[in-house]
C-alpha cells in the first residue's frame, strides 16, 4: 500500500516545532530479551508499541534507549552498538493559536486515522509556560553575538503574534529593516525590505528582545540600544505603548508584569504534539526480521 503523506502546510511554519529523538534498537531489545528474559517475538510485539514521553523529547530526562544523534553521531552512547540499530521518533509540536485553530483541527482529523504512525497529545501549559519555552527554543536558534539576531527575534515575535499572515510570501524584498511608526493606520507595512510597525508591535519586539538578552553579555540589548529595565519601560511609554495596551500601573517592576502578560495573552494558548513514529516502525521490522532469521 503506498503511505499518503499528511501535509503540515496549512499549519504557519513559525507554530511548528520540531523535535528528532534517536532510539538505539540494540538496548530496546536487549531490554526485553535479556533483562526481561522474553523472547523476540514479544519484544517486538512490545516494543511496536513504544512512544517515548515529553520528557524524553524536551531532554528534561533523555534515558537510555534515547539519546539525541547528531550527523557525527555514529555509534550508541550506551551500548555503542553501531548506526544501523538507531530509529528516529519526530516530535512535532504546534503552539496552536485561535487564528488556526480550524487548520489544525482539520490536520489532526487526518492524523487520528494514521494511529500506527502518529501519537497525538495535547499538554497541559499555561501560556506563560509557552512563552518561555519558546524564547528558549529561540535563544538556541539564534546567535547573540552580532546584531543580526535583534532583526530576527523581532520578526519571530511579529510572526507570533499574527501567525496567520504568510509572512514569508509577503516579505518578497527580505528584511533589511523594522521601523516604528506611530501613525500607522494598520498594525504594519512592507515595503522595499522595510517592514513598517505599529506601537505595539515595535514595543512587543523590544521587550522579547530584552527578554532573550537579558541573561547575555550585552544585556537588555534591543533596537533601541542597550536598556535598563526602567529605560525600557520609558521608553515603551513614550513610544505609546502603554496607553495602546491600556497599562496604568507607576511603578516599573509592576508595569512590566503586566507588560509581559499582555505579551503572553497575545500569543499560542494551547500545546499539541504528533509523534511520527514512521521511521521507528520500519526500522523496528527490519531489525526484528533480522533477529528473525537468525
Ligand atoms: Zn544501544
């Protein structure tokens, strides 16, 4: 039968994330037939079933048989069994978000029916969970130390916030530049290369900037230089800001506590994962016939 291939394209690519987890075949075998004394049919009926957990796939608590391979990775880091036992789970993670929700209800429809292949979960996160996981999965993705990076996190943080735009069809020129405009009749324009903001946009952009730098050598490094927390936030009420976001707190601590949850609320609300388990499954047969024969 040949494989239908469902398509994440409908999705918006800045929702997705994804996520590629090595299994090395020897230990997950070994496991069943040695530890666990079984035979071989058994654990591969067993191990068909397998599916690592989040925390697997987040590394929080990466064990043995799973382990992240990269292309120099030849040989199994507990077992040192040889590349032809690894098989590769993909976790892909949407932070899912009301302007797509339709899409993704219609993608997962589609996924239920491969229930071999795909897992599916949704996890329990609040949104101040999601968007600190992905200022983290940003900050891995970025280089911090030339200015390239403040362009970028700027345009992830627009891409978040209107993940339903096709940003890339609609950036025909590249991005060469982010500009304020505080007479901007629509949240922004584009044109030659130059994506013109509104005030809150601009400001969103700042503050993640400050947010990912903070812990960096150039800390509170954003479009605007480098700022303390309280230029940030006099800065953030000059340009408009706080009045657009409708903030009316004095005092600076307590101006960006609400700042960053007015950031949180306009982003993802809710956390889906798919686990393709495609290349596991081929993989798994193919060493199980191997063992088969012996
Ligand atoms: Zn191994």
């Amino acid at each position: 039968m040949k494989k239908t291939e469902i398509s994440f394209d409908e999705i918006p690519g800045s929702a997705i994330s994804l996520t590629k987890l090595t299994i090395c075949l020897k230990c997950a075998f070994d496991f069943f037939t040695k530890q666990l004394n079984l035979a071989n049919r058994t654990a591969y009926i067993e191990l068909k079933k397998h599916v690592p957990e989040e925390y697997d796939f987040t590394g929080a608590a990466t064990g043995r048989p799973h382990f992240f391979a990269g292309e120099e990775t030849s040989h199994c880091p507990y077992c040192n069994g040889p590349k032809r036992w690894f098989a590769a789970f993909t976790a892909i993670r949407i932070d899912a978000h009301p302007s797509f929700e339709k899409q993704r209800k219609k993608v997962w429809a589609a996924l239920k029916k491969e229930k071999e292949r795909y897992t599916l979960w949704a996890v329990e996160r609040t949104g101040m969970q999601i968007f600190s996981e992905w200022l983290e999965r940003l900050k891995r993705s970025m280089d911090m130390d030339g200015e390239e990076w403040l362009l970028e996190a700027a345009m992830a943080q627009i891409k978040r916030s209107h993940p339903a735009v096709k940003w890339d069809d609609l950036l025909t020129e590249g991005l060469r530049r982010v500009q304020l405009s505080s007479r901007i009749e629509s949240d922004w324009s584009y044109e030659k290369g130059r994506l013109i903001i509104s005030p809150v946009l601009y400001g969103d952009a700042l503050i993640v900037q400050h947010l990912l730098s903070r812990s960096h050598m150039h800390g509170g490094t954003t479009f605007e230089g480098r700022l303390t927390l309280h230029e940030l936030v006099n800065r953030l009420r000059r340009i408009g800001y706080m009045e657009a976001r409708g903030i009316e707190a004095a005092d600076p601590y307590e101006v960006f506590e609400h700042v960053v949850a007015a950031l949180v609320a306009s982003g993802p609300s809710a956390v889906y994962y798919a686990v393709d388990r495609d290349n596991f499954l081929t993989k798994l047969k193919t060493v199980y016939d191997k063992r088969r024969d012996k």
